[in-house]
C-alpha cells in the first residue's frame, strides 16, 4: 500500500531505512538484468537507502510518502548507480503494481518539476523550497511556484460496434491508442473533447461522457478520459499529429498503448462491454 505525502527532505532528515527510486537524466533506474520485459517484469526500482553511500544522499531528494510501511523516497541524479539500468520510464509502467505505479507517477512528475522550476519566472532569481507549503519560493520577490498539472482529455469514440483507434506520428511502430490532446484555455473539458476529435481526424461527436482520470507526468499531465459516440463526417487524418485512423473491434485491432495508461484501461472496458 501507497500512502502519498511528499515533500523535499534534506540530507540531515533522510531516515536510516527506508526505500528510495532513482531518476537520472530523465530515465528510471531499475534493478533488472536488461531491459527485456521478462527482466524488467522481475525487477524492481526500489532501492533500500542504506545500500546508498552517505555522498549519494547529500544532496537531499523527495519524500513521497510511505510505501509498505516504510518512508518512501525519489532523487535526480546525474550519474546512476553501477548495479542500476538506466531506461526510459514508460516500458517500465507496465511492471508495477498499482501503488508502486502510482508512487513512480508522482515521483517522475515532481522530479521534472522541480528541473523546471530552478530558477523564479518572474525575476529569475533560483527558487528555494517552501517552508510550509509544498511549493517553490522566490526568496527575493516571493513568487510562490506550485507542481505544474496540464489537464488533457482522451477520448474513446465509438460507432456501432466499433471504436476510433489512430497511429500518432510520435508513438513507437505500431502502436495505436485513442485522441487526446490538452486543453486550452477558455475551453471546457466537453469542448476539448469535441474540438481535439474534429482537428485530428475530421469527425463530429455527441454523448461525451467521463470515465475516469490518470495523472501522467509525460510531461506533467492529468489525463482526464471520456467516451463519445461518433455523429458526422469521414475518417481524416489530419497528417501533422495522426497519420492513421480507422474504426476497430475487440477482435480485430492493432496493437494497443502499453499496459498501465489510462488508454488501455478505457480500451479494455469497451471491449468488455463496461462502458
């Protein structure tokens, strides 16, 4: 069990015990032999901090909270530990369990956060941490600098018995998943929906409804999923973002997003008739 309560620690506050993960020039280290997902399936990115040298905590890290009863830890570091894989964080989100993911999900967000936020965007001057409030602060004209959060929809689009799956240009070969784009200001999430869905691929939409939420720090997003059911018009890619489209049924599709994204789950309940 996660329980979340994160704040910066410094050196002289890092408990004896406990567990901490590793994030070192935006990948994860993990604890696996390779990147296999055989291996990765068999690691972990948990690291006890008393196998740390003093050296690797004096720079201070990340309280997340408590994770199996014990204190819970993130640090960015430049060079990883020897014993340690240096990968990229999304294969590893298919391999942990529901609160190990949750935790890595806070911890990645917070560390690019606090990257991002170094110095004060008002006068420039480099940001400390807040002493009461989990924020940053500007020591010389006060601005205080909370984590960063973008709301962005993903959107399931179904037609009779079939559902919207496209290939964004971004995504690894072949992999396709639903529309989602972030939300602009003045919209409302409805609206965001509605627009991102006419902008990519050329259709209309009605019955936009709200299925659930993920937080995913790529790079500080809160994605918030939706159903729609298609109304008017033709599949057209829109070439910038989706270079394919087409209407999918559970028994014949292409391959799906990896395991642990939002995207999957709303996929897999569709086919299962749950929503």
């Amino acid at each position: 069990m996660f329980i979340p309560d994160w704040n910066w620690t410094d050196a002289e506050d890092i408990p004896a015990e406990g567990w901490t993960m590793i994030v070192s020039k935006r990948n994860f280290c993990y604890n696996a032999k390779d990147d296999s997902a055989a291996s990765l399936a068999g690691g972990t990115p948990l690291v006890p901090l008393d196998d740390l040298p003093s050296s690797y905590l004096a720079a201070g890290m990340i309280r997340l909270g408590i994770y199996r009863e014990r204190p819970l830890f993130i640090m960015d570091r430049e060079t990883p530990p020897d014993s340690l894989l240096s990968i990229p964080f999304r294969p590893v989100l298919g391999h942990l369990n529901p609160d190990l993911l949750r935790a890595a999900m806070l911890g990645y967000h917070l560390v690019q956060w606090i990257a991002n936020s170094r110095f004060c965007g008002r006068c420039g001057k480099e940001n400390t941490f807040h002493h009461r409030e989990k924020a940053r602060v500007c020591p010389d004209c006060g601005l205080v600098t909370f984590p960063r959060i973008s709301p962005a929809v993903i959107t399931a689009v179904q037609k009779e018995d079939r559902i919207l799956l496209a290939h964004n240009k971004n995504f690894a070969a072949p992999v396709y998943s639903l529309i989602a784009g972030f939300v602009e200001p003045g919209e409302s999430l409805e609206e965001a929906v509605a627009r991102e869905i006419s902008e990519e691929v050329g259709i209309q939409v009605t019955n936009i409804s709200y299925v659930s939420s993920q937080p995913w720090p790529f790079p500080d997003s809160l994605m918030l999923g939706f159903t729609a059911e298609w109304s008017s018009g033709e599949l057209s890619p829109d070439g910038i973002e989706i270079t394919d489209a087409g209407w999918f049924n559970r028994d014949d599709h292409p391959q799906l997003p990896l395991k642990g994204s939002i995207a999957l789950a709303i996929i897999e309940k569709i086919f299962a008739g749950l929503c």
